[in-house]
C-alpha cells in the first residue's frame, strides 16, 4: 500500500494545549489529544506547493491513478473493523520540469 515515509514522534503536553485541532470528535462532545508518542507520517510533498484533500468528489475520484490501490486499503480497513472515519489523502503529484539551455 502506497503511503508516505513514516515515523514515532513525540507530542508535548504544551502542543496539545495549544493547538485548539488537537481533539478527538466523539458522539457526544470533545476529547483532547493525549501527550506522548504517536504515530506521524510524513507531508506527501512540499507544503507550500501541495495541497491535501481528504475527500474527492465521485467524478475527481475516477482520475485517480492508484484507485485500486485506495480500494484494496479501503477493503482491507474493512476486514480488519477500522471504524475511524475517513484517514485517506489525496494529491496531485507535481512533476519537475526542468530547462536545458
């Protein structure tokens, strides 16, 4: 399965205070974030020149390369009983052009 580099990084309590994102949604309210080690993967490209979507409309969805490969980790999630709503990224690979002078 296709995904970005990843590591184990530690999360301090003062990011977690800090960063008002850091919550958890649960059915009837708000959990923070715990402290700790946690599981990161890296940005699939530069942030200022890629942008991340979560969700692609049925019609964007049907230009994506890799759609079986998001099908076969979508199957798998299944089988497996991962209830976590959506973990999936999107993204246009930039290529690099170059000049020859």
């Amino acid at each position: 399965m296709p995904a970005p580099p990843v590591a184990v990084v530690e999360v301090r309590e003062e990011l977690v205070a800090h960063t008002a994102d850091l919550v958890m949604q649960l059915g009837r309210g708000r959990a923070p974030c715990r402290a700790g080690l946690q599981f990161g993967s890296r940005y699939p490209g530069s942030p200022a020149d890629t942008v991340v979507y979560d969700f692609l409309p049925d019609e964007q969805l049907r230009e994506v390369q890799n759609l079986g490969d998001f099908w076969g980790m979508l199957v798998f999630d299944k089988w497996t009983c991962n209830t976590n709503g959506r973990r999936q990224s999107f993204f246009e690979v930039q290529e690099k052009h170059t000049t020859g002078r």
